[in-house]
C-alpha cells in the first residue's frame, strides 16, 4: 500500500494519472469539453483589449446576467476565482467577524474545503451524521449546534462526495434554526445543473443576514481551469466582504469573464449544453451505480452531483488501501472515504463526470481488480 499524503487526498490521487497516466475518477474535473461556441468566443475576445485586470466586484456584462438569473441586487453579488476563492473568502470575512469563535459544522461526509478551512484557521470543526446517508435530524441538530456554540453550516446541493439535494422543507428549517440560534449557512451551489431528478432549490427567496450563496460555472460548462465563480450575500456584508476579495482573490480572470459574459448572452445562459451535459452525467452515473452494486458496493440514494458514493464489498475495509491497489493494479483512480469522513474508511468516492466509454472501462477494471483478491 502507498503510503499516506500529508495533503488533499483529491490532489495526491488524480496527480497520478496526471504523470503516470490512468483513467481519472478521482478528481472532480469533467471529461466532456466545453461549449464549441463558447471555445470560439474565447478566440474572439482574446483579440480584443480585455487582458488587464477585471473590475474587482467582476465583469459588469456578467454580473447583470447574475444578477437577472437571481433576481439579486448588485450590492448582493461578488464574481470571485471559483468557488474555491467563494468558500475561502466567505470563511475568511466571518473569522474576522467572530474570531476565534468560528465554530463550524457540516454534514457527514464532508467536502474538504468544509473542514480544512477551520484547520488551517485553527478552529474548531464538527461533523454531523445523516441517517442513512440521507435524513437529517433536527432536533439532535439543534442539540448539536447549542452543545458545540457551532456559528457556521456548510451545506451543499447536491453533495459532494454524497450527492443528496436538500429539499425545500430542509433548506427552509435550517435557515429557520440559523436565524434562531444565531448562525451562518454557506449554501454550495456548484452543481446546481447536475441534478437527476428534481432542479435543487435555492434558497434565495428571502436572502438574509445568515446566509451565504457559492457557486461557478466550473462544472456546469466544463470549465473548471477558468476560475470564475461567484457569492451571493446580504447587502449589509458588501463592503466588508469585497474590501477582503480585494486582497485574497483581487478579481477573476478578465478574458474568462468577458467570453461567459458574451456566451451566456447569446445562447440562452447554456440552456441546450448544461441539458446535453445533465444527460451524460447521469448515463455515465448509472452505468458505473449498476456495475458497483453487481459487485457488492453499496450505493445510497443520490439525486445530483458529479460523484457516487459507494461502501465497500466485504471483505475489503481499508479505502485508502483498496484506492492504492487499485490504481498500481488497474491505472483506476479514485478517492477513499475517509479524506472526506474519519468515519467512512470502508467507503469510496468516484468521479461520473466522464464519456461513459471510460466510465465503462473503468467499471471493467475494477471488477477484474476484485476477481483477483
């Protein structure tokens, strides 16, 4: 077995097949390009006089398409460098804000960012269970919130590595105990048109004080190299939050936002792609969802996202282990669970964002893998 990185198990894994070679289910990077027409207005706006810095709060022809599509105000947008930059931002504003009493918590298992963000800050970060892998109980919530002094929820939807869409009714009573028991709620939007069955709601209805909105286009239009994403918040944060963007993230890439801005435009804000993109997530979903389970994984309900969740078949109980040899014995890359949930080591994260031609050769390799154990 190879022996454990110190750092993102996501980086570690998907660094192999990016020197040795492989097929990557590992890392969160959709295999389809992106729009042709989008390609050929990049061209096009390369030869104009956008290659200098971006307006800090983001390019102005993009920022009216956000703020249409969101019925938000412009006091209630920033345009950052993905919505890593969104995550780390939104983070770093609340942390001067409350200092060292940034307690936070998000749902087991968790996406990276969401509890190595209080590490590197060096704040307290609690995980909270789902029943099933699914249901969320609010009472021990709220028990788990005034017990913890917890002041900060990351939540996303759908998931990452988990793919569950939270419903209307959940997202509606967490925003209830947020503003009760005096929280913020950092909403992760970023796969918002990768859903399988019902669109996710979000929840921007009645933006308040307590809530922050994160999302890109990294994976809505297989742009993930591109950095452009944005945060939706309370006008009342607005010059404070930019005021730190200023320094942390300074703006998004200028030609990046000018060819959105035009292709989004012109061609119905991606409408036709993100529904061809939607389809082949959830083909390739399907197709490896039945492989795994005719293995003897264990797949819980998922309803969106780029990711399946799976537990291992016995007798196999070490992921990082299972993840090592696979990848040595197969060039199949994927991520064990517990990078994302110390309680999960006997689980797996696979990347679905892929042709369903590799998703299906790797479902072959992984079967043979197990043959021979």
């Amino acid at each position: 077995m190879r022996a454990k990185p110190d750092g993102s198990y996501i980086s570690y894994f998907s660094n192999l097949v990016k020197i040795s070679g492989g097929i990557n289910l590992a890392q969160g990077i959709p295999g389809f390009q992106p729009p042709a027409e989008l390609i050929s207005i990049l061209k096009d706006v390369a030869d104009t006089q956008h290659h200098q810095y971006a307006p800090g709060i983001g390019n102005l022809q993009l920022r009216a398409l956000l703020e249409n599509r969101y019925g938000v105000e412009p006091d209630e947008l920033l345009v950052v460098q993905g919505a890593t930059e969104g995550l780390s931002l939104v983070y770093t504003y609340l942390f001067s804000v409350l200092g060292n009493n940034l307690v936070t918590l998000s749902f087991d298992p968790a996406y990276e960012s969401y509890s190595r963000l209080p590490q590197i800050f060096n704040q307290k970060f609690v995980s909270f269970p789902l029943i099933n892998e699914e249901v969320v109980d609010f009472g021990e919530l709220t028990k788990c919130i005034e017990e913890n002094k917890v002041k900060l929820i990351f939540i996303s939807s759908p998931g990452n590595p988990y793919g569950k869409v939270w419903t209307k009714n959940e997202v509606s009573k967490l925003l209830e105990l947020a503003n009760k028991l005096n929280f913020f709620v950092v909403f992760d939007s970023v796969y918002e048109e990768l859903y399988f069955s019902q669109k996710p709601h979000i929840p921007l209805d009645n933006l308040s004080e307590r809530l922050f909105v994160v999302s890109s286009f990294s994976k809505s239009l297989c742009i993930t190299g591109w950095r452009v994403g944005y945060v939706i918040h309370h006008a009342s944060h607005a010059k404070a939050f930019r005021a730190i963007h200023d320094y942390i993230g300074l703006c998004a890439p200028s030609v990046m936002q000018q060819a959105l801005a035009v292709y989004l435009a012109q061609f119905q804000y991606g409408k036709t792609y993100m529904e061809g993109l939607r389809q082949r997530v959830k083909d390739s979903f399907d197709s490896l969802k039945h492989k795994l389970i005719r293995l003897n994984f264990t797949v819980p309900k998922i309803d969106g996202g780029c990711f399946i969740w799976a537990k291992l078949p016995q007798p196999f109980t070490d992921g990082f282990e299972f993840a090592s040899d696979l990848y040595d014995a197969t060039g199949v890359a994927v991520i064990p669970g517990e990078h994302f949930s110390s309680s999960k080591v006997n689980w797996l994260r696979f990347n679905v964002a892929r042709p369903i031609e590799e998703i299906d050769l790797a479902g072959n390799r992984i079967a043979d893998f197990i043959s021979k154990q």
